[in-house]
C-alpha cells in the first residue's frame, strides 16, 4: 500500500563534520524551522516568533538550543523528527480540523514510540509548518501540513534519572516509528473522513489473463511417429 504519512528522524551531534551538525549546526536549523514554512518564504524575526508547541523544550529557538545542550548524550545532541502526512489524504478533512488534526497527531507519535521504546516519555517541542506541494506531473498544488519536531539526545528511562536515546536500522526502529505515525493517522482519519479513505490506498488489481483454449493439441497427447 502506498505510505500514507512520512515520518523520519535524524540527529544532530555534539561534534561539527565536515561544516554541518555540532551546536552551530543546531542553532542554525532552529532558527530555520522558526522562521521559515519553506526555502522561499522567511519570516521577520519580529513578526510571531513563538511558533513553537512546548512539551518540555521551549517556546523559542534560543531556550530549546540551551535545553537540548542541558539533555545531551555523548552522541547526540537533539533528535530532529518531521511528521507529513500525505496530502491528498488530508484534502479529504475538513480544512477547519487539518491543523488540530496535525497537532494531534504529532504528539499521539511521540507519546506512542517512546512508551513503546521503554522510555517514561520525554520532552520535546515542534512547530507546524503549512506549504504546498509542488507536483512534478503538473497536478494543481495540494496543501501540505507537517511538524518539524525537537527532542533531547536522553530521554526518561525507568529505573535511571535518563537514559541516551539512540534509534538504529539494525534494531528496526525506524520501521517502528512508521508503522506507530501510519496507525495513528489511520485512525485519526477513519474518525474524522471515515473508511472510505481507504479506497485511495488501493492496490490496482492486475488484468486477469484470459482462459486458455479448451481445444485439445492431439500432438501433445500423441506424438507423431
């Protein structure tokens, strides 16, 4: 079936590599996702600044910097999430719910992969950003709503004060956090659209070959001497 929802994760680390990541490298990608929806459009720094959402991280880019320096690991010094769910799935809400339904969904996420890693939770922030698509087949542009969302290297372990978060291939971690963001947007959509929805995620059903004659080939029966 077709994704229904993007979700990645990166990291930044402490060390700065080859021009990027390290505390600069942090400091600067806040500040994108504060100020910007897009590569194209920026916003003043005067107007609205405090777009971000608070669990625990800031409602500013310079406080969930210092934060995300506070709950560093050794090898990470924030985790860097976008949630996007797909936009042709969301032109079947109601635009008056898209961006509670975003909202939402973007914590149910993160609630939902750090319960199912072990961990008691964890602090984090995340700013919705509200762009369009840009169609590569000439299709008109579809509204495209996604969550840029910021968490600490460590996160609550039970048993220990904190514990480094660290999420690999090997031990399908990211295939865990897809499988937790699909679920809860299917549900969120079978809620507000209702299972109809599903009709778009179809796989097409191959062309059936036709019957073979029914016509006996007497030579296969009996060969020819």
């Amino acid at each position: 079936m077709k994704a229904i929802i993007v979700a990645d994760f990166a990291y930044v680390s402490p060390k700065r590599k080859g021009g990027r990541g390290g505390h600069t490298g942090l400091r600067n990608k806040l500040k994108y996702v504060q100020y910007r929806d897009n590569r194209d459009v920026h916003l003043r720094q005067g107007d609205n600044p405090e777009r971000w959402v608070d669990h625990g991280m800031g409602k500013h880019y310079r406080a969930i910097f210092e934060r995300c320096d506070q709950l560093k690991s050794p090898h990470v010094l924030a985790w860097t999430w976008v949630i996007s769910p797909a936009p042709d799935l969301m032109a079947l809400v109601p635009e008056e719910q898209r961006r509670d339904l975003v909202l939402n969904l973007t914590e149910k996420v993160v609630e939902s992969y750090y319960a199912a890693r072990g961990f008691e939770g964890t602090e984090f922030s995340y700013v919705l950003h509200d762009r369009l698509t840009e169609p590569e087949d000439g299709s008109d542009p579809l509204q495209q709503l996604h969550t840029h969302v910021i968490l600490p290297g460590t996160a609550p372990l039970p048993g220990t004060d904190r514990a480094a978060v660290y999420n690999t291939k090997d031990k399908r971690h990211d295939a865990l956090f897809r499988e937790i963001a699909t679920a809860q947007f299917a549900l969120a959509l079978d809620e507000i659209v209702g299972p109809e929805w599903r009709l778009l995620r179809e796989e097409p059903q191959p062309t059936p070959e036709p019957p073979k004659s029914a016509s006996i080939d007497l030579d296969e029966w009996f060969p020819r001497l």
